[in-house]
C-alpha cells in the first residue's frame, strides 16, 4: 500500500463501534493492529457474536464491492488500527493483498452455503407444515361429511 497510506489508516479505542449492522458504508477495512468483535443484532436480547478478527483479517467487504448495508455490527475489542479501502484505492489494495483476496473469497463462499443451507431447512420446515395442514383439512372434511 503505497501513497496516502497513512492517510488511509484511522483508529479506535477497545468498545468503540465501528460498522453497525444496516449501516451505509462505501469502504472496507484491513485490521493492522488489534483486535475486532462483529455482531448480530448487537445490543439486542438475539444479540449474537458471530467472532473475532484480529490483524489481517477484513471487513466491510459488502459495502464495497456490492453497495449493500452492513449485515453485521462490528466493534473494537482492543484499540484498532485499520486500513480503509475506497472504490478509488481497491485495485490497488487487491494487487497488493493477494492473500486477504482469497479469504474473502472464501468467506463469501461460505456464506452463500449457509444460507443455502438455511433455505433447504426453511423449505422442508414448510413442506412438513403444508403436509400436516393438508391432513388436517383432509380430517375436518371428514368430520363435516358426518353432519351434513
């Protein structure tokens, strides 16, 4: 990361948020230094820690590359040194990060597969409660033959 790298780098202290979850965000973030937690549904009774970052690891990626809302809230565990990445600075950085490239790659990956996962559950939850109901109004169908 040539020019301007300094200019790039901001930081924060332990406890800070520093992405909220639903948030419009156009950059993504290279931890350098310290550590990150990311959340759903922070500060929520379903709050969830979904994990921990710490140095080399990315964030913020949706923002950047498809122009959607931060699925997650990300907080900093310890104080925070990170890289921000730009639309104008994004060739540069996968030029030069090879490595975090992949990784979000994968991490992508692994989310399209989770949530592929999750439709084919929601999909047999449903086909087992439309099956049931079926039968149901089978039954009282039934029933109403005998009174009728």
């Amino acid at each position: 990361m040539s020019d301007g790298f300094s200019k790039n780098m901001i930081s924060f202290h332990a406890d800070d948020i520093v992405l909220n979850e639903g948030e419009d965000s156009n950059v993504m973030f290279k931890i350098l230094g310290g550590n990150a937690e990311v959340y759903l549904s922070y500060g929520t009774e379903n709050e969830t820690l979904l994990g921990i970052l710490s140095k080399g690891a990315c964030f913020g990626e949706f923002g950047l590359l498809i122009h959607e809302k931060s699925p997650y809230t990300v907080k900093a565990y310890s104080d925070l040194l990170l890289y921000c990445v730009s639309e104008d600075k994004i060739d540069e950085f996968i030029s030069e990060n090879h490595v975090n490239i992949l990784q979000i790659m994968r991490s992508m990956a692994g989310t399209m597969m989770l949530m592929q996962s999750h439709i084919n559950q929601l999909s047999t939850e449903l086909d087992e409660k439309n099956k049931i109901q079926k039968r149901m109004v089978s039954h009282n169908k039934e029933l109403l033959k005998r009174y009728l």
